[in-house]
C-alpha cells in the first residue's frame, strides 16, 4: 500500500518537508486501502470530528487497521483481527459475560465511532478499550488457543480468516508496541465501518457530507448558461 495519504493537509507543506512521515505499513503487499476508509479518514481531519486526539479507522471486511496522530498524519497501517461473528451490535449484557460463555453469534466487533482509551480490566490488567460498555479493547495477539492460529491468520494476504475474535481486536505485537500504546497513550477516537449496516446508519454525519460534497461538485460542473 502506497502511504500517499499519510496528511491531510493540517500540516503546512514546509513542516511535512521538515518533519517526514515514518509510518509503518504491515499490509500485505499489493493490497488496497478502500476509497471510503481514506474519505472517512479524510472527513475526521477536516471537520476535527476527533477533536485533535489521535484516531484509528477500521475496515472489519478488509481485515485492515490504519491509524493517525492527533495531526491527521498516518502513523501506522496494519492487519487486525476482529469478531468472528458478522454484525455491527453488540448484544446486551455481553460485557458481563467469560469469553467462553460468549455464544458464536455474538461474538461481534461493533461498528461506529467510540471514544476510549487505557483502563484497567478484570482479567488482563491494563488494556487499551475501544468500547469499554461492550468490553471491546484492541490487544496484541497471544498464543490462545494454538488451533485458532492467530498470528497465522495475521501474516495471511487475504483478509478472509481474520474473524476468529470474540469481538475483541487484536493486531501484531510489534504493531501494537510500536504503534498502538504510544499512539493511544491518552485516549483517542475509533471509527468502525459496518459489516451490514448502512454507512448512514453508522457515520450519518460522514454520509451527509459526503453528500453535500457530491452535490455541489456536480453544480459546478454544469457549464454556464449564455
């Protein structure tokens, strides 16, 4: 994946020539990021929709985690894991649930826009939540279950086996080290796109714009009258 878009445009062009971008990309070679994840991405900058705190975006289809600084520069790209169950709900009570008592069908990654941030867990000591109402944090991946293969299912080029999740997210250590804690440190803001649900359902703000955007692009194409 081309880092083309790592600003956009809150920094001046001098500082970016001043202070390069070293973001790190662990996508898969040769595997695109979708044209919505980078407007989206592009809208939270513009309309500082995450009031200047660092972001993630996340496309659960493509199996894709990007996130950028409070900036709106991209700091780092990579494959994530997510839910094994396709939804964008979680089910209620779930957060008061053991991971074994979780039934298959609800083992979901929500989608949306959550503020979170570092907290203490009951299990895990300290974890980064991204949901903490629906006990939904991002997490490096352990050894688990050794049958689950989940750092296996990580390193895969297709994004086709990285629902294995109960609804959790989990990316590469190095990633998470590098990237992730630092990033996340003192909160930030998570932008999850659906798996059924509509865009306008998840991010109507986003989608009216957007609109608006299209429609007055389309005004001006119209030539002048004589």
């Amino acid at each position: 994946m081309a880092l083309a878009f790592a600003s956009f445009g809150v920094a001046s062009a001098e500082d970016a020539a001043a202070q390069p971008v070293a973001a790190i990309d662990l996508l898969p070679r040769g595997q695109e990021v979708s044209g919505t994840v980078i407007e989206l991405a592009g809208w939270v900058v513009a309309t500082r929709d995450s009031e200047g705190y660092p972001f993630a975006v996340m496309d659960k289809a493509a199996a894709q985690i990007l996130v950028f600084g409070g900036d709106g520069r991209l700091r780092g790209a990579a494959p994530g894991l997510f839910g094994s169950a396709i939804g964008d709900h979680s089910a209620p009570g779930i957060a008061g649930l053991a991971l074994r008592e979780i039934p298959g069908r609800d083992r979901t990654t929500p989608a949306g826009r959550f503020v979170g941030g570092f907290g203490p867990s009951t299990d895990a000591g300290r974890v980064l939540w991204v949901d903490y109402d629906s006990a939904v944090s991002m997490h490096p991946t352990a050894t688990g279950v050794p049958a689950e293969r989940r750092a296996e299912r990580l390193a895969s080029p297709s994004p086709d086996d990285n629902r294995i999740t109960h609804g959790c997210i989990n990316v590469a250590p190095e990633f998470y080290e590098e990237i992730i804690r630092p990033t996340f440190e003192r909160g930030g803001v998570f932008y999850i796109l659906p798996d059924t649900a509509s865009l306008a359902e998840t991010f109507p703000e986003f989608v009216q714009s957007r609109a608006t955007a299209q429609r007055n692009d389309g005004r001006r194409a119209w030539p002048a009258s004589h």
